[in-house]
C-alpha cells in the first residue's frame, strides 16, 4: 500500500499511457476512421509504390499534392526499406505518433513546468491537454482534446507537433549553462533541420514551432521555477538568433521537390477552399472553450498580481498567437483560426505551472474545483464517444441503416467499411469512376479516382472533372455518359448501393470483365 502511494503518479501515468495504447490497437483494429484519414493514407499508399516520383495520389494524374512532406516521404521509405506491408506500415505510424505525442508532452512539461514532481507535472499536463476543453471543441487537426487525437494521431499535424516540442527541447538543451561550447556548435543546425521538416510537414503548426522557441527566449533562467525578473535587453538578443532558426527553414523551403512550397502558400491564399472550411474556428467560441476561461484567469493572477514571469512569458507567447488568430479573422484567411488550438495548448500548460508551484488557499480552491467539474464533464463525454467508436465492429458498420439521402449521407465509416472489398480487385494506381463521395475514400483501396470533391491547388480542372461526374452518375443519358467514358477511360467502374440498376449507368458493350458486388457496391471492369 505505502509503494502505490508513494508511487501514485507515476501509477496513473503509467495507466493513461496504456489506456491510450489499447484504444488506439483498437482503432487500428475496428478502422472507425473519418475522411481525412484517408487522404493521408492515399498519400502514403502513393510514396509507398512510387517514393521518389509519385503522382497525385487522389486523382488519376501526374500532378504533385500538398501532402507530400518530408514526415509522408521519410515513413514510406522506411516502410520500403523494412519490407513491411503499406497499411500494416500505416497502422505502425499511428502508434509511433501516440508515443511520439506522449514524450512530446513530458517534454513540453520539463521545458516549462520545470517541476521536481515530473511524473506529477505530466500526469496533470497530458489530463489538461485532453479534457480541458469546452463541450463542442472542433474536431481538427492540431486539436489535441481526447475525441480529436484519437483519430488524427496519424496526420503530418500531429507529427509536426511533436517535432516542435522536440526541436524548442534541443534549443533549450543547446542554450543550457553546462553544456561545452564545440557541443554547442555541432547541435546548434539541427534545430534548423528539424524546424524545415515541421514547415514542409504542417505549415500552420510552423507557427507553434515559434512560440515555443518566443517563449525560451525570454526566458531567462531555464532551470527557475520562479523567474521574478527578466533581462528584456538579453531576452531580445536571444530572440533575435532564435528567429535565424525560422527564417533559414524559409530559406531553404525551396530546396523540397516533392511539391513547390512557396506556390502553395500562394495558392492557399487564393484557394478559398481551406480558409473557408475553417471559418467554424470563429464560432461559437465559448461552447468550444468555456472550461479554459477559469485556467486563463490564473493565469493572469499569477502574472499580475504574483508578478511571476514566467506566468508572463507565457502570455507574451498567447498574445502573439491570439494575432495570427485575428489575422485569420480580418484577412479572411480562416485557416490561420487553428492556431486557437495552440493558444489553448499554452494556457493548459499554464494552468499546470500554476498548480504546481503555488499554495492554493481557500479563495482559490473554489475556482479548481468548478475548473475540475468543467474538465469532468468533456472528459465523461469524448471518454465514451471515443469507446464507442473503439469497439463498433466491422459487421456493426456494414449493418449501419442508410437515412433519407441514401448510404453515402451516412458516416465515414460506414461506407469505408464497404469499401474494403475494392482492394482485392483494384489494381494499384488503376482509375477507378465513381460518385463523389465515394472518391473521397476510393483512393485508399487501391486506385486513382477522377476528381477529388476537395479543392485541389495543382488541378485546374477539378471543378470540371466533378461536373462530369455528377452529370455522369445522376443527369446524362446514355450517349452522353458514353462520352464521359470515353474523355476519362477509367478501367473500372464504382458505383454505390443508391443506385441500384448499373445497367442504366454504363452500355453492356463497355464491360470488361466480371461484375462484382459486395456491400451493396458494384464494381465494374471497363475496356478501356
């Protein structure tokens, strides 16, 4: 008894951490996975089976995409290189980025939290980080509460995260005291390597990357937990050489041939495509956030009336976020909204500060207690959300019941799980014709789709290209779907159960081979 009371943080880390693992082996197992996963794994599957010239890895074209980071390029020659099947290999990544994410945070704790009780520190970080949260947080990427992770612990967001925590921790390490200055200077690019990665990888968690290294900055002591007086002349000398670790990945970004970076954030700017989908992130803010609002006004406490600089430094580094937030807003490039996510990072972060170095006193134990009640509350909610999707089966998702506008209006899973059959009879890279919906997964079971029902930056004529398929699929006759045919000279055709007679889709002469159905899909070879 006395060692599980000595021992209990450590414990309860130790239980969380295998806790995380097994419902993620059971999301590997069950595939609940939404949308977006499947364009990541498409990407993958693509540098998998081409790594050093890949195509596009959606639609049936020689164009490049703005997944193919140097996280996707690197994981697909490892997996090359290991003989390792591609969505084994896939499914491995995402429990790489699970324990990548927990040492990211452990991380993140000692740089700032600095406490001699890390366990503790870690335990009550990584709880924050999950659940402290409002009752409809977004479900994005770089949204690390509980019910987002669980799903996006495979995207380059996440990876990019972990690399930030990472490359501020070498930073740290590099402008520590003890260390010899020869040591020094060997480490000093790998910092601005890793930072290039994080760029390429995930550009908006670029951003993050450099509030980490804003707030070491002005640190001044990295070994305090009290910091009562900073040396602003020294602080703006150090931000000064830390800002060379961002403006040399910029530098250099030309350098990544995989797709052109600087023609990416041109077209991302014009594209409204991604801007417009992320408007969300400026609406109904506090319902996504009210639990941060108490956490926040410790935190102004603990700058202002404690006058601890660190508490300071901290929201130095929420304010310097806070506008690119409203930039996003007046520029009415909405993506730049998701660094709300990282603003919510850094207040988790400093609401752990907090708890761990002051004496909570009775005026004080009230706000806790309503803050814990508030983390309770998502935490009961995303804790059985996530179970559930853990544990729905296979058989479960195929006995999902369409609604009224068919099987395609109903969750991601449900036709996924539909769609596994494909991979058997689908060719690697083969075109494939189907709905729009239905090409939003298609890619990853094997083939290339015709139009991609997202904005594609490098395809002109993706507006074009789904037309066709809408007119194809729900408007043309007979001889104009001919000629459908004909443009593209797909190699099979997929069409989903809410169309039920394939005959009245494609002329009998066109088909090629075995008509197969499974699931209610009909999958048809082509002679073309």
């Amino acid at each position: 008894m006395i060692f599980f009371v000595k021992h209990k943080w450590k414990i309860a880390a130790l239980s969380i951490i295998v806790s995380l693992i097994v419902i993620q082996i059971l999301f590997i197992i069950n595939k609940p996975w939404v949308s977006d996963y499947w364009e990541h794994k498409a990407v993958f599957l693509e540098l998998y089976r081409v790594p050093s010239h890949p195509h596009h890895p959606i639609v049936g074209l020689k164009e490049p995409h703005a997944f193919y980071s140097p996280y996707f390029v690197t994981m697909a020659f490892l997996g090359r290189a290991l003989f390792v099947n591609p969505d084994e290999f896939f499914d491995i990544i995402v429990l790489f980025n699970l324990l990548f994410f927990i040492v990211a945070v452990f991380l993140l704790g000692q740089m700032v939290i600095q406490s001699g009780e890390k366990a503790k520190s870690f335990v009550l970080l990584l709880v924050s980080v999950f659940f402290l949260w409002g009752a409809k947080p977004p479900y994005y990427s770089s949204f690390y509460h509980f019910i987002s992770s669980s799903y996006t612990f495979v995207y380059p967001a996440t990876f990019a995260f972990c690399l930030s925590v990472f490359s501020a921790f070498l930073f740290w390490q590099i402008n520590r005291n003890e260390m010899r200055p020869l040591l020094r200077f060997i480490l000093l690019p790998i910092p601005v390597f890793i930072n290039w990665v994080i760029l390429l990888t995930h550009s908006l968690t670029f951003i993050f990357c450099c509030s980490l290294f804003l707030y070491l900055s002005l640190q001044e002591k990295a070994d305090s937990v009290e910091v009562k007086k900073i040396d602003l002349k020294r602080g703006v000398k150090k931000l000064i050489v830390a800002s060379l670790f961002f403006i040399l990945p910029l530098l250099f970004a030309k350098l990544w041939k995989y797709y052109p970076f600087w023609d990416l954030l041109v077209k991302g700017s014009i594209n409204g495509r991604f801007h417009s989908d992320s408007k969300v992130l400026y609406t109904n803010l506090f319902s996504g956030y009210y639990a941060l609002i108490l956490p926040l006004l410790f935190l102004l406490y603990d700058a202002f009336w404690n006058r601890d600089q660190k508490s300071r430094i901290i929201l130095i580094t929420v304010a310097m976020l806070l506008v690119v937030y409203c930039y996003g807003a007046l520029s009415k490039a909405y993506g730049y909204g998701r660094s709300i996510a990282f603003i919510a990072v850094w207040i988790q972060v400093g609401f752990v500060f907090f708890i761990m170095r002051i004496n909570y006193g009775k005026k004080l134990l009230g706000m806790f207690f309503i803050t814990g009640i508030m983390a309770s509350l998502f935490c009961f909610v995303s804790v059985k959300s996530v179970v559930k999707a853990a544990s729905t089966t296979h058989k479960e998702y195929l006995n999902l019941k369409s609604g009224r506008e068919g099987v395609l209006s109903m969750p991601a899973p449900g036709i996924t799980h539909r769609l596994f059959f494909a991979k058997r009879y689908v060719n690697d890279g083969a075109l494939v014709m189907t709905d729009l919906v239905t090409s939003r997964y298609a890619a990853a079971f094997g083939g290339k789709v015709i139009a991609n029902p997202y904005s594609e930056y490098w395809i002109n004529d993706n507006e074009k290209r789904m037309n066709d398929l809408n007119d194809f699929f729900f408007h043309s006759d007979s001889a104009n779907r001919i000629l459908i045919l004909k443009k593209y000279k797909p190699r099979y055709l997929l069409i989903n159960p809410d169309i039920n007679d394939f005959e009245r889709v494609v002329p009998k002469e066109l088909v090629g081979g075995t008509v197969i159905r499974e699931n209610g899909y009909t999958l048809i070879p082509l002679k073309f």
